[in-house]
C-alpha cells in the first residue's frame, strides 16, 4: 500500500482493462520505457474516508490504511493512499489481475509505479463527468479533492447521473 503525495507524469504509459500499453498519445507503448504506469478506471475502485471530527491526520491516515486493508474489494488488493483536508482517497485495484495483464506486456509488477488514471487528471471542483481510457467517469470534487466517483463503459445517462448524484450528501 503507497501513500502518495505527489504524481510524476514523465514516461507514464496507460494499462487499459484489456490489457493494451498505451503511450500518452494512446499508440502501442515500449514497456521498457515505462516509469510511471497509469491503470485504467476500469481496473480500479473507489472511496473517500472522512473520518471522525476532532481525529488528527495521522490518526486519519491510519484509519484508512485499516479502512483499505478491511474492505478491500480483491481479495489481493492493492491500494493507493491520497490525503486531503476533510479525509483519505482510496484507490484499490486487483493485485493478480494487475500482475497478469504486466506480464503479458513484458512488465514486472511493482505496486510502486502503479496510480489510478483519475489521479493523473486535474483536480476540480463540484461535479463533473470525465472521459476516461476506458469509459466515462462520474466525479464529485469538494475542497479540492475527490469525494465520490462511478464508472461506466459509456457515457451516463441522466438516470445514472441521477443516481450517483442522489447518493451523496453534497450541494
């Protein structure tokens, strides 16, 4: 499990969920070229941890650690860590699928080189819908940070938007 601050982009190639490496202008990537690799949505899941009032940073980036751990949705789980003011972004995605589809393109798994496409796009505010290498993505940003997210292979339609939005507290 990382904790990451910050992101460097130099050399990232994208992991599609079909298992295709992409170069930034979406041709056939060399993975041996590969720093930085971005997965795709479609391979990753998420949750924003807001923890109890008064709990510390420290004590809120612990939590979620053990958030992470306890509810993983793999059963070998891989996960990302990202602090903001109000809470913890958790990123997940499945270790052993990961691992196969690297393989298979001639990369060795190193959970350390792996972020979630999301956290490669710029930060916004309020609510949004995002294309993605491998669909659409639904957001809802607050204070800077990611507070809710969905995904879909196409574009939502208003009953979907409906839905996501009905399932948070926010404006």
């Amino acid at each position: 499990m990382a904790v990451w601050t910050s992101y460097r982009t130099a050399r990232t190639c994208w992991l599609r969920e079909g298992g295709e490496l992409l170069d930034v202008e979406g041709a056939s990537a060399d993975p041996r070229r590969a720093r930085l690799i971005a997965l795709s949505r479609g391979l990753c899941r998420f949750e924003f941890y807001a923890p109890p009032p008064g709990m510390s940073g420290r004590g809120a980036l612990r939590a979620a650690r053990l958030r992470a751990e306890a509810f993983a949705p793999f059963t070998a789980a891989d996960s990302v860590l990202l602090r903001a003011r109000e809470g913890v972004a958790i990123w997940w995605w499945d270790g052993d699928r990961t691992a196969a589809l690297l393989e298979a393109v001639g990369i060795a798994y190193d959970p350390e080189r792996l972020v979630p496409e999301t956290l490669l796009q710029a930060p916004a505010e309020g609510w949004r819908q995002v294309r993605c290498a491998d669909g659409y993505e639904a957001q809802y940003w607050r204070a800077g940070a990611l507070r809710a997210a969905a995904w879909r292979r196409r574009p939502f339609s208003a009953e979907q938007w409906a839905a996501f939005a009905q399932t948070l507290d926010a404006p």
